[in-house]
C-alpha cells in the first residue's frame, strides 16, 4: 500500500470483477449497435481501458476534459469545458464514462450539454457514486461502487495529478491535503 493511503477502500480485484460485470450488463443492453463511449478526462481514463477492453460489443471511443476541482478536494461548482468532442453525436449511442460522480454538478452539466446535440441515447456508467454528497439529481445507468464520504484516489483517480497509476481505490491520508 502506498503510504500516502490511510485504507484500501476497492482493491484491484474487486475492481476488475465489478468492470466485468458492468461490461456484461452494457453489452446486452447495446446489442446490435455500435455505442460511442465518451469517456471525461483525465480520471475515468483507468476505468475507460479496462471497461472497453471487457465489452462484447463493437464500439467506438471519444473524449471531453472538464475542470471543476483543480487542485481542491471538493467541487467548485463551476464546470469548464477544457476539450470538446473530435465528432458530432447526433443520432449516435453515447455512453458516458465517469470515473466518479460527487456533487452531481459536472455532470448534470455534461448530460444536459450533450442531449442538446440529439443523440440517440444517452446512458451514463460511473465506477465511483458518492450518493451523500449528492447536490444534483442525475439519472445513472450503471454504478460500480457506492462510496462512502471520503477522498479516493487510484485507479485514475488523483489529488493535485498524483496517485492515478495505483491499481486499487484508497482513501487518501487527510494530512496530505488538510
């Protein structure tokens, strides 16, 4: 364990079996089309590898990059868009990979900006919900792990660009960014 970690709160095995899962349920679900997988950056990126990799059905991949945190523990509120998508969703299946959902603030952003450019669908997966810290009601397709209040990092995850290349979920030690 990395000494920057006060727990293991996921470890790499229950992520991957979880991913799996989560492939499986998705894959019924988009049989016979070709979903666009949106994937925001950079913290769902880890979880973007693993869960296309694990898919049965053909897909393609894009990318967004918000900033709402910086380099804070806690959501601003206030969400930019740093990278757009590279192609139009209009009349495609999108699925939108996030790493974590907190506040609900980014992504209730992103989800009201993409339907406003007429996709077919639109579904969310979140590897990571914190339902307690819940501000913004957003409907969610597929959850990996329900979370308890406290500052994860790993497995894409960081604090201030550390700690992503962790193979597990730990709870940040507070004196690291108290």
């Amino acid at each position: 364990m990395h000494p920057d970690v006060a727990e293991v709160l996921i470890t790499s095995d229950e992520l991957q079996a979880r991913i799996q899962q989560l492939a499986d349920e998705i894959s019924v679900h988009y049989a016979g089309k070709e979903p666009l997988l949106l994937a925001v950056l950079k913290g769902s990126v880890v979880f973007l590898a693993d869960l296309m990799r694990a898919l049965s059905v053909p897909h393609a991949i894009d990318f967004m990059a918000t900033s709402s945190y910086g380099a804070a523990t806690e959501s601003s509120g206030v969400v930019r868009i740093l990278k757009d998508l590279d192609e139009p969703i209009e009349g495609r299946d999108v699925l939108l990979v996030e790493d974590i959902i907190d506040s609900g603030n980014t992504l209730g952003y992103l989800r009201n900006l993409l339907l406003a450019r007429n996709p077919a669908s639109l579904h969310i997966v979140t590897l990571l919900s914190k339902p307690s810290r819940r501000e913004v009601d957003v409907p969610v397709d597929w959850v990996g792990f329900e979370i308890p209040d406290k500052f994860v990092i790993g497995y894409g995850l960081d604090y201030n660009e550390r700690y992503r290349d962790l193979p597990y979920i730990g709870v940040l030690k507070q004196d690291m960014y108290a």
